[in-house]
C-alpha cells in the first residue's frame, strides 16, 4: 500500500507537499527530524544540525503554514519560573500522512525517484514500531476521554521536563488528577511500569489520584490482579470502542 499509494505516485505527491510549505534543505532537515524525534524542539535542531537561531526561525514558518503545531509543557510547581521558561515545545504534524511522507519518504527522494525504495523501506522496518507510538498515543487519549466519559477528562495532553516524561497528565471533572503510560511494543506490560510511572510522579511533584496503563500486548498476571479503581488497564482491544 505504501509502494503503490505514495512511492510510485512520488512525483505528483511531492508537488502536493511543496505546495503546503516553503521547500528548502532546512526546512526539510527540520520536517523530517520532527517526523521522527518525540518533537522536543531543541532535539530536532539538534538532529537536523541547525543552530537554535536558524531552527527557530524556520519553526516561526512551519507553524504560519499550518503543516505543523506546538505544544508548550504545562508548568512542574517545584521549578522556578525561569527554569520552566527554558523548557523546549514539542512540536507535531498535523497531517499525519505528511509526518509519514516526511519520515520515510522525503529524505530518499533520489532513489524513489528512480524507482530505487530500498532506503525507505530500510528506515520504515526500523524505525516503524516508534513511529506508531505517537499514533498510540493520540489514540488513547481518546480512549481514555471514552472511558471516563461519566466523570468528564478535561486538559488531556503531555507532561515533560528536560529528562521526564509522563504520556499522559489529565483532570477530570470531579477534581481526580489522572496519569498514564503508554506502552506500543510486543512484550507485556509488567509490574515495573507501574513502579516507574509512580516514580515520574514523585520527581515531578504531581499527587495522582489514578493510574492508567495502556499496552499493545496486554499485561503480566502479576499487574492484573493489582487492578482496582485506582489503576486502570486498557489493551489494544479496547480501542474498538473509539469505532462506536
């Protein structure tokens, strides 16, 4: 599907994507290194081997084309204002059809120009699986607003520092402070992403009230029977629901 819906139909796509924003070797270098980081804006300058000053600017044109977005990281209570300041936005595609062309189509255009795909397909096996896992992670967002639709889940988005991250950090109606992990591999979920999902807590200050694991591959028997009202977990399976 990927040969035969974008690889063969390179040349006329790519005239599509060249519409959408300025075409240039920066403003490539910094797409496809936000196709495939966690989006923190100082790690994709960093990957696409621009400087601060240059990234930032070439940033400033992708959000005004609308191709991209930002987030800004919800202020952590034990920071002080200036270190909270200094934290880097993550920056994401809208479309993301454009973060696939992006992170295995575009930077091998030489070769699918030819009809060579060897590259890409090299890149897609190996870099697939943390692909996805952005894709996992919208997902269960809603999963969880479904969930929790009787005690409404407001301000659902990310947590990150300079060296945490916690998927998940939502409120819901009722005053409850929800966080999440969510796991896109092919082992199951144990005991320990639990302890480590606590741990991220303690280090950022936040008091939850439920914890919530989501898996690809379900969960140990061990985290299973540790299941009750305050921790929460959903497989794959349970994203059927998001169909209704």
């Amino acid at each position: 599907m990927v040969k035969t819906k974008l690889l063969d139909k390179y040349g006329l796509i790519h005239k599509a994507v060249c519409n959408l924003y300025e075409s240039n070797a920066q403003n490539q270098a910094i797409l496809s290194a936000i196709a495939l980081s966690d989006g923190r804006e100082h790690a994709v300058f960093k990957r696409a081997r621009v400087s601060v000053y240059d990234g930032e600017k070439v940033v400033d044109d992708l959000l005004e084309s609308g191709i991209i977005y930002n987030l800004r990281p919800k202020h952590a209570k034990h920071k002080t204002k200036e270190e909270n300041e200094q934290l880097s936005n993550k920056l994401y595609f809208k479309s993301p059809v454009i973060r696939f062309w992006f992170a295995f189509v575009s930077p091998f255009f030489k070769g699918i120009k030819e009809g060579n795909y060897e590259e890409s397909k090299e890149r897609f096996d190996k870099h697939f699986d943390n692909f996805v896992h952005l894709i996992f992670l919208e997902l269960s967002k809603e999963l969880l607003k479904y969930n929790f639709a009787d005690d409404f889940l407001s301000d659902v988005n990310e947590y990150w520092e300079k060296d945490l991250n916690i998927d998940i950090l939502a409120k819901t109606k009722s005053g409850k402070t929800l966080v999440a992990s969510c796991k896109y591999s092919n082992a199951k979920v144990k005991k320990n992403e639990l302890t480590t999902l606590k741990e991220k807590c303690d280090k950022a200050k936040i008091q939850a009230d439920i914890f919530v694991l989501i898996s690809k591959r379900g969960f140990s028997n061990e985290l299973k029977n540790q299941k009750n009202e305050n921790l929460k977990l959903l497989s794959v399976k349970n994203l059927k629901s998001l169909t209704k």
